[in-house]
C-alpha cells in the first residue's frame, strides 16, 4: 500500500508533525519548504532531502521496514534543537 503525504517546513516547525504507516507500507513523503533554507532527515532509515530555498520541493520515497518511532527533523544549523522536529510512527 502506498501512503502519500505532503510536509511544509517552516520557521523551526514541520507540519505535520507526526504521521503514522504501517509495516510494509511505501511511503511517499512531498517535503514543500514554505519559509526559509530547510531539509528533512530520517537518520534510521537512511531518508534525506536536498537543502531547500523557499518555495523549494522535493519527493521522498522509501518503504517502511521497521516498526517503531522514528525522528525526523532540519538538520540545518540548530533548526532541530528549535523544535523543528517530528515523528513518523511504523505499526
């Protein structure tokens, strides 16, 4: 089954800031950066965007394998520790 979703960056905020898969699931996620210079990492699950400029998109693609929590977030400069941060669960 293949599960869609968009995410919008923004100033130090991901919405949504959780989404929920199952096992098994391929997973597309439409990362939209609406304000500023912005990327979106799922370091367990090797899932990385390119840096982005406002206005800026990109279509990420992988299958969940794993069940669990898994954090994504900005890993530009302390964006993260801003709270620009979420959760993708894996049931």
């Amino acid at each position: 089954q293949v599960k869609e979703f968009t995410i919008e960056g923004s100033k130090y905020v991901f919405t949504p800031n959780q989404i929920k898969v199952k096992v098994g699931d391929k997973v597309k996620i439409n990362f939209i950066n609406k304000d500023g210079l912005h990327d979106f990492v799922i370091d367990k699950l090797s899932v990385k965007s390119k840096r982005l400029n406002t206005g800026e998109s990109e279509m990420l693609e992988f299958t969940a394998n794993d069940k669990g929590s898994f954090e994504y977030y900005c890993s530009v400069g302390n964006h993260k520790a801003m709270g620009m941060k979420g959760t993708l669960v894996i049931e």
